[in-house]
DNA sequence: ATGGCTAATATGTCTAGACATAATTTGAGT
DNA sequence: ACTCAAATTATGTCTAGACATATTAGCCAT
C-alpha cells in the first residue's frame, strides 16, 4: 500500500476529483513523502510517470501543477501488416505487383532527403485478407540499406522483411483521405473515386532515409487507438 | 558521461549495431552497471526507459532481451481545436449549428453504454480556420455530465469547455475515410461524396460515459504523428 | 524603474544497500 | 518419467542521503 503506483494513482484521484484543480500547484515532494510515508525518491517516480501522462507538468524550482489543458495522447501501435490481418482472424497474403529501380520523383527524393533522381527500389504490394483486397503498399526503398543483402520480396514482403532486417530510428507517419485513383480502384477492386484511408509514412535508419510507403487501405478500414 | 541517458544511449547503439541482435539476451543490470561504472539503479532507469519504448522486453529472472518484432509505436496528441488551427497561423471562429435534446439512436446508445433512448444533447459545430470550413463536429453528449452547470456552447465550444470542465479519464478514437454525405457536403462547402478523413471519438469521465463526437475533416486534412 | 547579481528552493538524478517478486532450475520423492 | 516443492536469480522497487541544475525571488546599484 506503499509504492509508487500507489502515490501516482492518489495523487491522480485528487487532480480528478478536482481536490488539485487544472492549474493549481501540488505540495512538493518533500511533503507529499512526509504525507505518504514514503522516500521522495518514490513521489518521484510516481510524478514522473504523471508527467510523462501529460497529467501534469513540472519545473525545477516552480515545482508540479496541473495541466490546465491535458494533451490526450493516444498511442498507436504500428503492426506488421501481416499479424494485423492474422489478428482479425482472417487469412494473409500478399502480391508482388511491381519491383523495380525506378529514378526517384522529385517529391520522394524531397521527402527523404535524397538527390533528386536518385536510383530507388519501387515496390507494389497487394496485401490480401480473407482473399480479398486489405491494403496496397506502394513503397519507394532507399537501394543504400540493402547492401549486401539479397531479400526476395515476393517471399517475404517488404513490410516485413525491414522490420526484421534495418533498425528504424524515427519517422513519421500522415494519414489522410483521398479518392482512388484509377490504378488503386481496379487493383483493389472498387469504384473509382471512392474514400480511401491513407497512411503515408517515411522512416529513418541510423545511415540515413530508409523509404517512403503509402498504405491506401481498403474502405471501410478503421485505424483505432486508445488512450 | 554517466547519467541514465548515457547508459540508454549506449545499449541502444549496440542494439542498433546489432552487437545484440533482436532475441538476444543482453547482459544483466549488474553487469552493466559494473561495465559503465555506475550504480545498478541507473543501469535500470536506463533500461525501463528502453523497455517502455518497445525496443527490449523485460522479465524478473529471465533477464533483458531485445524485441524480436519491434513495434513502432506512434504517438498522437489530440489537440483542442482552436489551438490546432492556431497553431497552423490561422485565425479561428466556430459556428453552432445545431444544439437541442434528442433520444439517444440505438449505435450511439450502444456505444457508450447509455440506454436506448436515453436523453441526450446533439450538438452540431463547424469549426472553422481562416472563415473556411476547417471540421464539422458532430457530438453526442451524456447530459449527466452537466448537472448544475450551464456551458454556453455558442460561446465556448464543446470540445474545449469539456476539457477544462470535465476529467476525461479513457477513450478511444478512430479514423476513417468517408464520402461526404449530402448534408455534410453543403454545410462544408465541398462536392457531395468528396473524401473526408473522419475521426470518431469515445470518451469517458470517472461516473461513465461523456461523449461520443464525429468530427469530419475538410479534404486535404493530414493527421500527423511522428514516432 | 531597470538591469543584473545572489540566494533560496523544487525538481532531477545518482549511489549503495536492502528486500520483494516472479520465473526458472534443480532436486526430491513418487 | 513425472510432479511438486525448494533454491536460485534477474528484475522491480524502496530508502536515505547527497549533489546537480534550473528557475524564481529578492536585493542592490545604476
């Protein structure tokens, strides 16, 4: 009855039950220990993890008061396409579509922050759930990573293979909504111009840009997060 | 040279360098904190950094491995309206459409918890950034959650006075890509059937369930996170 | 008033040692 | 072989005390 999750769910239930109104100022630590009976090392622990939450805020010297506004993260989990099919019960499998050296567009070698025209690997993969169409990758790959290395994308999908394989240091990831263009509509087989779920995401390796991907999910796709 | 996050640092460069290849069991927290000359605490404040960012899993006596499949995981911060469009050097105004009691639909009802039926306030809002259509919110509020008070929605609108006004405590929110329905359309000044990326949101406070709001994005919105 | 120096203070982090807890390994005993 | 209990061990957490660092508040001189 005396650890730090302990304190941090205390602590939260006064911000809560607005015993510590957004904004007010909290006891220090010091006395919060004192209160609690515990190190201020495990008030410290607790209000970090608050912090960390976006429950509160803290300064050295001005000490922790409640967020006025708390900032909602939401958490997404970025799955391999492939455990994301599995997960809802239905089959995988994928189609290689394309796989060629193509010169980078300008606006992927912008993105990516690579010479324009640059030779880049350009990839098309149809993922398949349950036999029907669940999300075209289109994917320009950055040659630089695969030194050496030989993967065979039609037996393992890009997707995954660079999981497994590269060590992604950032990215970022964009969803938006776009009409299917003709290609996309008869590759996935709907009506042109219906709604899509686009995810656009570019990662980086530890020796620079790794590939710039675009996920157009079927309709109806869901992207859900909790917070 | 000697902080926790010099440690972090130091393990997620071999982890990267694949001296410790995703599987593989790292060295135990003693054994490190030996190896860097500091104490085993700091050693495992580095490395619960580590394991809550997903990049090693952590298990009493079994030790510390790298993830085999590590799971990228993208942070979204959902922002209060008015200062997202702020933030994008726009002016902001908003405009309530719609606001009365209604019994709640049976999907609604069902998705927070409600009974069918219960009362409910339909609050219709159109945000705007720069005077143009910015997001039309369609909210679904739990009148519970207003006992005793009475929030001027055409002064303050809903999404922020529920955020200072209201301790949300979980939710969840997910995105889709949907054609702009008639009504939708008119009232945002696009062509029916246009793409709009849409984001359904859940919330609920410590006595149930707040809110359920659709919020329908003006085509060309991009949701950014970055990981 | 204004600018800048100084002291006070709350948080940030480290250490060394201790006990708690969970999971694996080992060793009986059947 | 098999099962169950005990020993082992790596991580999880706590404590008490210390020093570091950022930021504020107060003071003094201009």
């Amino acid at each position: 009855m005396q650890g730090w999750e302990d304190v941090r769910a205390e602590v939260l239930r006064r911000i809560r039950a607005r015993d510590w109104p957004p904004g007010a100022l909290i006891p220090g630590e010091e006395a919060l220990a004192t209160e609690f009976g515990v190190a201020r090392a495990t008030v410290n622990r607790a209000l970090t993890a608050l912090a960390e939450a976006g429950v509160v805020e803290r300064k050295k010297r001005a000490g922790t008061r409640v967020s006025e506004l708390p900032v909602r993260r939401a958490r997404l989990e970025i799955p391999v396409i492939r455990l994301d099919v599995l997960s809802r019960g239905l089959a995988y499998g994928f189609k290689l579509l394309a796989d060629r050296m193509v010169p980078a567009p300008v606006p992927v070698a912008a993105r990516l922050g690579l010479p324009e025209h640059a030779p880049m690997r350009y990839l098309e993969t149809l993922h398949l759930a349950g036999g029907r169409p669940f999300v075209l990758e289109t994917r320009w790959l950055n040659p630089a990573v695969l030194v050496g290395e030989q993967p065979d994308f039609s037996a393992v999908s890009a997707n995954e293979w660079l999981v497994t394989h590269v060590s992604l240091v950032s990215g970022d990831i964009a969803f938006t909504a776009e009409a299917a263009a003709a290609r996309e509509a008869e590759v996935m087989g709907v009506a042109s111009g219906t709604p899509l779920l686009v995810a656009e995401r570019t990662t980086y390796g530890t020796s620079g840009p790794v590939t710039l991907v675009r996920l157009a999910h079927a309709p109806g796709h869901r992207v859900q997060m909790t917070f």
